[in-house]
C-alpha cells in the first residue's frame, strides 16, 4: 500500500526557510512523478513545485525562484526546500504521486499525504 508522510512544517518569519520532507513507502518514488500543493484557508489547493521522472522540475510562477524540489532516492524521500518565505506562502502543505507533471501540479494524483502546516508571519 501506498503511503506518503509529509515533515518538517513550522512558523518562521517572513525571509525565513523551511525544508519539507515526504516519506514515501509502498513503492519505489523514482517511479512516479511526485509535487507539493498547498492550501490555504479558504481557498482550493494549488501545486506549487513538480519533479518528472526524469528528474527535472517545474514551478507555480510564484514560487520559482524561492522553492526547490528534489529527491533523494536511496532515502525515497521527496523534498521541498523554501526560501525567502512570505506571509502568503502560509498554508498546509501536501505531497502526492501522479503520472507526470504540469507546472507545479502532477497530473493523475494516486496518492496524497496528510499534509503539514506552514506558517509564516511578518
């Protein structure tokens, strides 16, 4: 069974980092494409960062920049490192598997973790 587990959520101030951790089991990650969405309060959850296969990566606009996608096979472990954070980038924070990427989004999710919270103040 398929299983992922986001880490690593906290509160910084705005200009602060955080690096998020998603803990795949159940399958080889390296298998799939694999982003993090976000969703804030209120609103619908948008991709933000996606890794193909291939290895390469692709961004929502405004996280280009500012937030890095990778992967670290020998752990099955997908990451997000944030930079220069700011007050909008404050939501809950998802990982999720899929068949390939469109902008920060992947396509055909199958499966979702449970999220981890960001917050960050200014």
């Amino acid at each position: 069974q398929v299983q992922l587990a986001e880490s690593g959520g906290g509160s910084v101030q705005a200009g602060g980092s955080l690096r998020l951790s998603c803990a795949v089991s159940g399958y080889t990650a390296s298998s799939y494409s694999m982003a993090w969405f976000r969703q804030a309060p209120g609103k619908g959850r948008e991709g933000v960062a996606c890794l193909w296969r291939d290895g390469s990566t692709s961004y929502e606009i405004s996280v280009k920049g500012r937030f890095t996608i990778s992967s670290d096979n020998a752990k099955n472990t997908l990451y997000l490192q944030m930079n220069s954070l700011k007050p909008e980038d404050t939501a809950m924070y998802y990982c999720a598997t899929g068949e390939y990427c469109s902008g920060g989004s992947v396509m055909s999710p199958n499966a979702w973790g449970q999220g981890t919270q960001v917050t960050v103040s200014s």
